[in-house]
C-alpha cells in the first residue's frame, strides 16, 4: 500500500513536471512571439531617438525640418532613402527639392547614416509618420481656479464666534437689568431712571477700553510693518512660473541664478539663458496655470513675449530684431542700510534657497516668504550651528582660528558653536 | 417684542464694527507698503546693471557719463587665457573643425576640483545631457519633455566619446544646433573643467582596460 502511494506521488511529480515544461515552453514561445514584434516596433522610437532625434522632432523644426509627411513630400523612396544614407551625394547630385532644403536651413550639413539598413529606415520613416498629431484638446483636465481659491481661513469662523458671544452677553446684561427693575418695582424699591445706554458708564468704559486695545493693536502693528514688505507678490512682465522651471522641469536655482554662488547678488539671469531652452521650447503643454486672482494663463503667449523681448522668431530660428530689456519688478528688497551676501550664506553656510524664499518650487507668482526683519534675521543667527570642524578635521577649516571654541569643546562648556558665537549678531557684521 | 427691538438696536452698531474688523482679511499683495526712512532704504549709488537704458540716457542729458561695464575685451586677473578661436559664420564650419587643435589646459584636476566640477555640470548640463551623461535630462525624459530635440549622449556615443576636447570647448562656448552658448554662465576655466569632467566619466564608463590606473587624468 505504501509502495502504492510512493509510486502514485513519484508519477505525479513527474506529470506535474512534464507539464511545467510544456506549458513553460509554450509560454517562452508566445513570450517570443509577442515581444519579438513588440521589439520591431519600438525599434523606429529607438532608432530615430539615437540617430536623429538631437537634430529632427517629427512634429517640430529643430536644427533639421519637423519630418512627420516626409513620404508624402518625398514620393520616391529610393531617393529618400539616399538622402538618409548620404545627403552629400544628393546634393552633388543637383537634386533640386534637396538643395532649395539644404539652403533654406542656413547650409547646415545634415550627418551620414551609411550604416542604416532599408528596414531599418522605414522602421524610423513608419515611426515619425504614426507620430501622434499636436491636437488642440492637448491641455489638461480644466481643475477650474476653484481648487486655489478654497483656502481654511480660520479668522471669519473665529470673528463669528466672537461676535455672536457679545450679543449673547449683552442680551444677558440687558435681561439682568430689566429682571432687577421688575424685581425691585415689585418690592417697592424706588427704581432710578432708566439711563440710556450712551450714557451708561459701564458701556463707555466697555467701549473706549475696546478701541483702545483694538486701535493700538493696529497702530503697533502698522508702525512695525513700515518698510516690511512679506507676502508681496507682484505681477510681472512675463508669468514666469517658478513651479514650471526649478519645480516640474527641475532645473537648478544656480542656473538662472548662479550669482548666488559666487557674489553678493543672486542676479536675474540675462535673456541669452532663457534663450538657452526658449529657442527649442516654444510653446507649453503642461498643467493649466493661473494667476493669484484665478485667471488662467496661456503658457505659449508667455513664452511668445519673450520672443518679442529677444527679437527672436520661432519660424526661422533666427534673431531678426534687436533685443529688449525686460523690466523685472524686484521682491526682496533689503533697505541700503543693510549688508546682506548670498555667496556667503549658501556657500559657505550651506543654508538652502528654500529657508529663505519658502517653497519656491510651487510657487507660479513669486511671493516674499521670510519677514525680512532684523529679528527674523538675528534669530536664525542665534539659532544656527556653524559647521565648526571636530576633531577629525571634518567641517570648515576657516574656524580653526577659534581656539578658545575649541577648547570649550573639548572640555564640554560648549556642545556646538551659533552664528552669534562668531560674531553674527555684531551690528557691524550687516550695518557698515 | 418691544424690549428685544430696543436691544437689537443696541447691538448693531458693535455688529457693524466687528464685520468691518473681520472684513480687513489677507488678499493677495500687489504693493511694497510703505518705507519708515526712505532716504536710509533707497540706495543713492547705481548698483550694477540696476538700471534700464531709459535711466542711462536721463543721467547722460544731464551731462553724466559714466560705463557701469567693463569695457569689452576685459579679462579678470588670474582666469585662465581666453580661447582665440572665433564662432563660424551661418552655413561655415571651418573654426569649427579647426577648434579641434585645442587642448585643454587643465590636464589634472584634484578632489576638490573634481568635486566642483561635477557641481558645475549638474548644475548647468545634467538638465539635458542627464544627470548620468545619458543624453536624457528631466527636459528631454526620452521625447515626453519639453525640450522637442535629443541632447547628445555625452557617455555611450562613440561620436562624442572620441570628440577632441577643443571642439566640445567651441560647441559650449558658442553653442552648436539647439545648445545655446555658455559663455555667460561658465567662465573659461569652469568649460575646461566642465569637459574635463565629461572626458573622465567617458573614460571611466570604457569597458575594463585601463583600471589599474585609476587617478582621474583628464
């Protein structure tokens, strides 16, 4: 019996396994079957990216015309195929339609593909032809400037609140007066003339101690604001989104930005750095974009101002008018009195751009994060530890000057050294 | 009835000035405010290229005449010789193919060089060329990103691989297709140093060979 078993258990194992391969090759067959299409078919997106794509966009005149139609424009194969071989031979050849080509886009030689074979070629030629149209329906899904405007602002709520509690207590206030009135009328007390209530004492006090706490709260906070200018967001010349450059497309501040790095002033950048993507990249297709007030912007229009600003024209590729400056509308603004240098905060104190500015990377209208204030500046000095080298020598080597910080390390009277420790809150350190 | 009215007459004027308090909420802010001492605030001198044209040519009809540029030609103290070679005009490639002459002058570069390099690059570059000298930055991301043309695979491309130093000098310094010039943002010595770096990472992607010496040479 057993045995029996054994045996029954042995045979199955060795049907499962038999089967496994069947299927398994079966599989392997299929797998092969399907992928190795699949892979004919990405071989034109592969092909046409590695060989052709750093001067040609189907739908787009780069270096090279937008290709998409080429066949229509080409009829005969042949020659179109040894135009994508040689192009050099073809024109030698007296080809007209190549050489009107050839001269419209500024005698720019177009590279030599001898090692392309003919399926290859119509692999690239089928994939630029199947390249999807730029349709007009290309925008995202329309959010609406709903999404933006529906902020929880607690101060409405909280003023409600306050409100109906003052009605509620001087509804008491006048029920106990007039419930004491009715009270002593009925036990004979002589009642006093009902005075009105802007003449009540108690209401006059009530109220002058109001405006006072409520007007000198204002005042205050008006005499310190004076020059202060958080939150301000103005509007621009062009609707330069920093959520589309340094957020979605993950450019690096220090591109547009790089004084920052090595001077004092983090600079606008010229237009020529503009124009160091702006003269391939000139229209946008990303998310809808909308202003403070929820007006939508039309991204292409912004990039066609700056067009209008570098005399640049999009068709040609070429600079046909002369250049103009654009008037940026600076936001952070610190008064003369104050010396402030980027170079020597990032670099050398190695403080992000976002401790600063905020959350730059969402933000589509640039806004004044930070205060500004001397107390805001004075209390990041104080908190901020330096990055004062240890023993090992890791940190900067500038501050092994500080002996008397060194020693209080070592012996333990110091567990980290500020910004003040050195001097940060010396008023000749930022008022010279 | 009566009583309640006279009560409710009491109360409005506190309403009115609650919503009026309540009312002063936060909108966004189109102006700077005000300045305490603007005399302290606003700088008298003219900061460099603070000024618009327009501001040039009040002060020049008021007899000033000042340059807040350098003059054209000027070389900072200490940066490395500029390259000699002009840009081709449209439609000509001789000064390109002749760049190819040109060596680099950085022949070594240290750690900290090496660090500051690579900095440059990811800074400047690895937004097209890729953070891996891929050719596939986060403009191009393999033909869905903005940027409609394929920057060059700086590693992986045997046509940049064996490109002569001098030339990719030129292509950074006055652009080539699509690239626009760099002139403005690297100085000569952070191009050289920039190649030096995309020469070195070609170098160490090659297969094997040379690993034994591994000190970064180029």
């Amino acid at each position: 019996m057993i045995f029996h078993i054994y045996t029954l258990i042995v045979y199955m194992h060795h049907y499962r396994l038999s089967a496994f391969r069947i299927s398994s090759i079966f599989l392997f067959t299929a797998f092969f079957l399907f992928f190795g299409n699949f892979s004919m078919a990405q071989d034109g997106k592969a092909l046409f990216q590695s060989d052709c794509a750093s001067c040609h966009n189907p739908i787009k005149q780069v270096t090279g015309p937008a290709l998409k139609g080429v066949t229509a424009r080409v009829p005969d194969q042949k020659l179109l195929h040894a135009w994508i071989r040689n192009n050099a031979a073809v024109l030698a050849s007296g080809n007209k339609y190549f050489n009107d080509l050839y001269i419209q886009f500024g005698k720019t030689p177009m590279n030599t593909f001898p090692q392309l074979t003919d399926p290859e070629i119509d692999a690239i030629l089928k994939y630029i032809e199947t390249y999807p149209e730029p349709g007009p329906g290309a925008k995202g899904p329309n959010n609406g400037p709903s999404s933006q405007v529906e902020e929880s602002d607690n101060s409405l709520l909280y003023g409600i609140l306050t409100l109906i509690l003052a009605v509620i207590m001087l509804v008491l206030l006048q029920v106990n007066s007039n419930l004491k009135k009715l009270s002593d009328d009925k036990s004979g007390v002589p009642s006093s003339e009902p005075i009105p209530f802007y003449r009540n004492k108690v209401y006059i006090t009530f109220l002058v101690l109001v405006l006072f706490v409520v007007g000198g709260y204002y005042v205050v906070q008006a005499a310190i604001g004076l020059g202060r200018q958080q939150n301000y967001q103005p509007e621009q010349p062009i609707f330069f989104s920093h959520k589309v450059h340094p957020g979605t497309n993950q450019i690096s501040c220090l591109y547009c930005h790089g004084g920052a790095w090595d001077s004092k002033m983090a600079g606008v950048p010229s237009l020529n750095v503009c124009m160091n993507c702006h003269a391939a990249i000139n229209d946008y297709k990303g998310e809808p974009l909308y202003r403070e007030n929820g007006k939508e912007v039309d991204g292409t229009g912004e990039i066609q101002k700056l067009y209008s600003y570098t005399g640049y024209d999009p068709k040609s590729g070429k600079y046909t008018e002369p250049g103009k400056q654009i008037v940026w509308i600076k936001i952070h603004n610190l008064p003369d009195h104050v010396y402030f240098n980027h170079s020597q905060h990032i670099r050398a104190g190695k403080v992000q751009c976002q401790t600063c500015h905020g959350n730059i990377t969402q933000m589509n209208e640039v806004k004044q994060f930070a205060e500004l204030s001397m107390g805001w500046c004075i209390n990041c000095h104080r908190t901020t530890k330096i990055n004062f080298p240890d023993s090992a020598g890791n940190g900067n080597k500038f501050y092994s000057i500080y002996e008397r910080f060194h020693q209080n390390l070592a012996t333990g009277a110091m567990d980290s050294v500020t910004v003040e420790n050195i001097g940060g809150t010396e008023c000749q350190k930022c008022h010279y | 009835m009566n009583v309640a009215m006279q009560i409710l007459k009491k109360i409005i004027p506190f309403c009115l000035f609650g919503v009026l308090l309540v009312s002063c909420s936060d909108e966004v802010r189109r102006d700077t405010g005000r300045i305490y001492m603007p005399d302290m605030a606003y700088s008298r001198a003219f900061e460099t290229y603070a000024m618009t044209p327009e501001e040039k040519d009040a002060l020049l009809k008021k007899g000033i005449h000042f340059s807040n540029t350098p003059v054209a030609g000027t070389m900072k103290r200490g940066v490395l010789f500029p390259f000699d070679i002009p840009q081709d005009a449209a439609g000509d490639t001789a000064n390109y193919v002749a760049s190819k002459a040109v060596k680099n002058p950085i022949a070594f570069m240290d750690t900290a060089q090496i660090v500051e390099a690579q900095r440059l690059y990811l800074v400047n570059c690895g937004i097209c060329h890729g953070t891996k000298l891929d050719g596939n930055g986060p403009l191009y991301r393999g033909g869905d990103g903005p940027f409609p043309a394929k920057p060059a695979t700086l590693v992986g491309d045997k046509k940049y691989e064996t490109m002569p130093e001098g030339q990719m000098y030129y292509s950074v310094t006055y652009g080539k297709n699509k690239m626009g010039s760099y002139a403005s943002q690297l100085n000569t010595q952070q191009r050289w140093m920039v190649i030096a770096y995309i020469k070195a990472k070609q170098e160490a992607s090659k297969p094997v060979a040379a690993t034994a010496d591994s000190t970064i040479k180029k």
